[in-house]
C-alpha cells in the first residue's frame, strides 16, 4: 500500500513540472516501501540515489522555466533546490555510519515537509505566476 497517492492536492496547472512532481511522491513511496521491507544501507543508498537523480533533472527543468518565464522569486527559491541537494548528499556520506532506519525516518520526514511547504506553496506560486500572466 503506498504511503502517498497522487491526487489534486498537488498542484497542477502545469503539466511539465505536475508530472516531475508526480516522479517524487514516486519517489517517497519507494523510499517508504523499502523501510518496510528492508533497513539494508544498500536499500537506502539505492533510493537516495534516485531522489538525487530526479532532483537533478526537476530542479534544473524548473530553475530554467522560471528563468524563462522571468519568474522574480527564482532567486528566493534556488536556496531550497540547493538544500534538498545537500540534504541527500549529507545523508549519502554519512549513512555508512549510521543507523539506516533512522535516516529513512530523517529523509522521509524532510520528503513530507518538502511536499507540504515547497511544492504546494513555492513552486504552486511559480505555477500561479506562469498561468496568471
Ligand atoms: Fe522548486
């Protein structure tokens, strides 16, 4: 069963950044279903990479449009994309050491923040500010 279901309460209205979106509550279910499965460092490290991945490609796809849609808040909202990316890299280097279903808890928890605040309040503006113009 997964943790999240895609649904309206992420914002929409674009379907190019709507899709990316879609990929991390992916994302969040896989990361979700290997704790219930297994709490091997390599079960993590192989999610973590994903998440690494798509942050990647979304957060340059998104940091492009915004750029191209003269998006004034793009300088407020790189700061974060730059977070999640040092966030998932801390937790690669260190969880070797460290006890890998704590760190699924830490990283799953900055996942849910991460939906609740940036995507349905920052890149919702983004989104707001593209289709209002
Ligand atoms: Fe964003």
């Amino acid at each position: 069963m997964p943790l999240l279901q895609w649904n309206q309460s992420l914002p929409l209205g674009h379907v190019e950044i709507g899709g990316q979106h879609r990929l991390l509550v992916e994302a969040i279910n896989d990361l979700h279903d290997r704790m219930q499965e297994e709490t091997e460092h390599q079960g993590l490290l192989k999610a973590l990479h994903g998440l690494k991945t798509y942050a990647n490609y979304h957060f340059s796809n998104a940091e492009r449009l915004m750029l191209r849609h003269g998006f004034p808040e793009l300088e407020n909202h790189r700061p974060a994309h730059m977070e999640f990316r040092e966030r998932m890299d801390a937790c690669s280097a260190t969880i070797h050491h460290s006890d890998s279903h704590t760190t699924a808890v830490e990283i799953l928890s900055f996942l849910m923040r991460w939906l609740a605040r940036h995507i349905q309040r920052d890149d919702k503006a983004f989104i707001d500010f593209v289709n209002h113009r």
